[in-house]
C-alpha cells in the first residue's frame, strides 16, 4: 500500500471502507516503542530497504522513539534474517550469509 509519507510499503495497512478508519504499521513490534502515528512514514527506510532487498527472510522491525521534551521523533530499524539472524551493516545489502550461499550457488550452476 502507499504510506501517508508516499511511498510503497508492505508492511503498511490502512482501510477506511464502510466508515472504517484503521492505519496502522505491521513492522512496530516493540512494547517499548512510542504509538505509531502516520506522520512517522516520512521518516521511515523502511520502504526503501523492502524496495532494495527482495529476499524472503527479511525481516524488518521498527521501533519510534520521541524526541526530547516531545518535540520530534525518530524511526529506529532493526533487520533480521530468519535463517540467520540479525544483519549486521546495511539492511539493504541483505543477510552476508543468505548472499553467501546464493553467490555459491549460482557459481556452481555456471560451473
């Protein structure tokens, strides 16, 4: 779906049929985090990272931390890989290991 920040992201929701009015971010998965609010979209990679990195294990998880004395927020981003865990460096490269093993792999079929 587009996100209210304008770009495509699966792990937006929204629907506002039949007097519905739900938006919501699939990726908040931490108790901790401050509620989501669709202003945070704006600032959020996460679009950019799914759109760059197609792999299947990818998982991404965002946490939004207020900003000091309420002014301000900030969208932290943790990827993970589901077979290896969490991906160290950019998360739009992708999991080193998942890569790893998908360069093996096509070196052995040219082989």
């Amino acid at each position: 779906m587009i996100t209210p920040g304008g770009a495509e992201c699966a792990l937006y929701y929204e629907d506002f049929r039949r007097g519905a009015n739900v938006q919501e971010c699939r990726a908040v998965t931490d108790p901790r985090s401050a509620d989501w609010q669709p202003t945070d979209c704006a600032r959020c990679p996460v679009p950019e990272i799914l759109a760059a990195n197609g792999s299947p294990y990818l998982d991404v998880r965002i946490t939004v931390r207020p900003g000091m004395l309420g002014f301000g927020r900030r969208v932290d981003v943790e990827a993970w890989c589901s077979l290896h865990g969490p991906i160290g460096g950019d998360p739009r490269t992708g999991c080193a290991v998942c890569n790893a093993e998908a360069d093996d792999l096509l070196q052995r079929a040219f082989d």
